[in-house]
C-alpha cells in the first residue's frame, strides 16, 4: 500500500517537473549567456569578441646575473608604475583646471597642488631607490607624453626646473630622459605588459 501511495505521488509530481525544465514555459529562468549573431550561409551562429591574448617567449639568460637585473627590473616597474599613472591622471586633472584660470589664480592653485602632493606622496617616494626614481621619470613621460622636466617647468616654472635638474644628475638621474620603448626602455616595457596582464 505504502509503495502504490509513493508511486501515485510520483506521478503527480512528473507533469510540475515536466513544467519546469521545458525551456519554452513560463516563468522559466533562461540559463546561459546572451551573445549576438550573424546569419551565415543560411545558419545563425554565436558571435563572439573574445579579448586579444598576448603570448611571450620564455626570456633566456646567459648567466644568474641577467636574471636578477630582469628581476630586479619587474620589479620596480611594479612597484612604480602605478605612480606613473597617477601622474598622469592628476596631470591632465590640472592641465583642465589651470587653463579655466587668471595667472594669478594658476600660481596660487600651484601653490596648492604642490603642498596636497607633498603631504600625500613625500613619505612614500623617499623610499624609492634610486632605480625606482629613474624608472619612474621615464614613466611618467611614457603616461604623460611629457618628461618630468617639462611638467616642472611648466608647474613651478623655468628656474626651478633648472635647480631640479640639478639635483637630479647629481643622483644620477635626468628629468629630461625619454620613454624609448623599442631601445633603452625595452625590458621596462615588456615588464609593463607583464603588469597590466597581470601575469607578475
């Protein structure tokens, strides 16, 4: 008896699943991803954009010593990179700002800019090695698509750009230096790849 009431109950449950996994009925949660498509030779197919893959080759090395600079190199684009395009941002956030503006108004905003900058960013660019500083010079002009000397120059003006650069070569470093992705700069920008795909 206990079995034919199991069974009876079966069966009134099989049209409700029926119901349920029949695509068409509704009420049906539609399962999958909508795509667009294109009629091809009579058939319509999926159209699908799929995001470009890059694909490298296994960097060779003569000795330990390549290595650790290629390292070394990955690393600090890393770790100065997103400097760069904060740079940039705050740049071109500026550029807008101070072309609305007297000349008065520009140097005193100037003024202020500076400070804001100097409270937020001294602590964490004093410990930069100088490596990283240089990285970061070069950077800033592959963002900004202006070397770290014309920005001074035309926030603070030419003489303090002069002194900056100055202070600069004293510590190795050029605020006139260039991006040359495809000569100098070529291991900075394969590790700039690396970075943005996320692959380091």
């Amino acid at each position: 008896m206990a079995n034919k009431f199991l069974i009876f109950l079966l069966f009134l449950a099989l049209p409700s699943l029926a119901q349920t996994s029949d695509p068409k009925a509704p009420g049906t949660p539609v399962v999958g991803t909508a795509v667009r498509t294109v009629v091809y030779e009579g058939d319509t197919i999926p159209y699908v954009v799929l995001n470009p893959v890059k694909c490298y080759t296994e960097r060779t090395f003569k000795n330990r010593r390549q290595q650790a600079a290629w390292d070394r190199t990955k690393y600090n684009v890393k770790k100065v990179y997103p400097y760069a395009i904060l740079a940039a941002a705050k740049l071109k956030e500026y550029d807008r700002i101070l072309a609305q503006m007297s000349e008065s108004d520009r140097a005193k905003y100037t003024k202020l800019v500076e400070k804001q900058l100097k409270d937020e960013f001294t602590e964490q660019l004093k410990q930069l090695t100088e490596s990283q500083g240089r990285i970061l010079i070069k950077l800033i002009d592959r963002e900004t698509g202006k070397t770290t000397y014309t920005v001074v120059k035309e926030m603070r003006g030419s003489f303090s750009a002069f002194m900056y650069q100055g202070v600069a070569l004293m510590f190795g470093s050029n605020l006139k230096a260039e991006y040359d992705p495809q000569g100098n700069d070529k291991a900075i920008e394969e590790a700039i790849r690396l970075v943005e795909n996320g692959d380091f």
